[in-house]
C-alpha cells in the first residue's frame, strides 16, 4: 500500500485517500493500527514455516497435515505405515529397489485394481493366472507364478512361512527377516530382490 512522509521526513503515514479507494471500511482501523518504519523498505513475500522463509512444498505440506487452523478440511492420510516406510528407505539395498517398495506400501504400483480406482475402464484379471483380481498383494505374492517363484526362491526366510493377506504386513515381515544374523547377506536381500 502506498504511503505518504510527512514534511519532517522523521515520519510516514498512511495515505487515507487510498486506504478508503483499496481497502474496505472495516479494516480501516486495523490498517491504520499497523505502524510505518521510518525508512522505505519494499513489502517481500515470507513463507512462515521454513528458515529462509521461501515457500517449499515439503513446508506446505507440514502445514497441511498438522496445523489444521489453516485448512477447513482434514486430508486423507497417505497409504502405508510411516515405520514401514522409514524401514524401507534405511535397508542396504539399491535406490530404486527401494523406491519400489515405497510405492507398494503407498499403493502406488499400477495393478489393474489400483487403476481402475483411477478411473480406467480396464479389466480386473490378473493378466498372468486369469483367475484372480489384480491387487498388488496378487501381483506380488499370490499369483499363482509368484507363487512358484517364491517357492522357488529356497528362501530360509520363508521356510514354514505363510504369509499373511495384508501387502504391509508382508513386507515387514521381509525387512524384519532380513536383521537375521544367521543369514548371509544374499539371504537377507533376496526376498526383497524378488518383489523387484
């Protein structure tokens, strides 16, 4: 908003004529509350919530999901277990290993269930077995080829194994085996190499 310096130059003040033009009369008085430095700096854009005071979507995001005074509608948790996730990214195994599983837990693999929850009108069978909805849990661990492959695999980790009907509850239970001691690193890594 623009503002006048009075005569002495020791003081600025708020131009009224452009206050009644811009703003609306009942903020007049909370404007005219706001007091004027005695240099002319130019107004700049700060973003509150990060250091340097840039906005960054990492810092919209925050604000999001935990200052709800600043959105009227609460939104939806992301898919997947935040343990889960930090699991994920701290196993000692290539980057994009890991990013796959990530978008497994976050539901982000593109089965045809997940993409007809997008809005495609494909069919749901799985594309393999013909038997079955493709879910991602199907894909990875149920179909009857990824059966046998897991079958296959040997694995000491999923000997006298079942494993349970929930996709996360699978993966964690891969992760947790793989800090077995007993395993050579071959063992401990190639469950999580089969999903890929």
């Amino acid at each position: 908003m623009e503002n006048q310096i009075s005569i002495n130059g020791l003081h600025r003040y708020w131009n009224d004529n452009l206050i009644s033009q811009r703003i609306s009369p009942e903020d007049h008085n909370h404007l005219k509350s706001i007091h004027l430095s005695r240099e002319g700096h130019q107004d700049n854009l700060i973003w509150y919530y990060t250091p340097s005071g840039e906005y960054t979507v990492k810092s919209g995001y925050w604000l999001l999901t935990h200052d709800l005074t600043y959105c009227q509608i609460k939104p939806a948790a992301p898919h997947g277990s935040v343990d889960l996730k930090n699991k994920i990214w701290k196993i000692s195994i290539i980057p994009k290993i890991k990013y796959m599983l990530w978008r497994t837990i976050s539901k982000a693999l593109p089965t045809a269930l997940r993409l007809i929850t997008r809005g495609m009108n494909i069919d749901p069978i799985c594309n393999h077995c013909q038997i079955e909805e493709e879910s991602i849990s199907h894909e990875l661990f149920n179909c009857p080829y990824a059966s046998i492959i897991w079958r296959l695999s040997n694995s000491p980790i999923l000997t006298g194994h079942s494993f349970s009907p929930d996709v996360e509850a699978k993966i964690f239970f891969l992760i947790d085996s793989s800090s077995n001691n007993n395993l050579t690193k071959e063992q401990k890594i190639m469950p999580i190499w089969l999903i890929w």
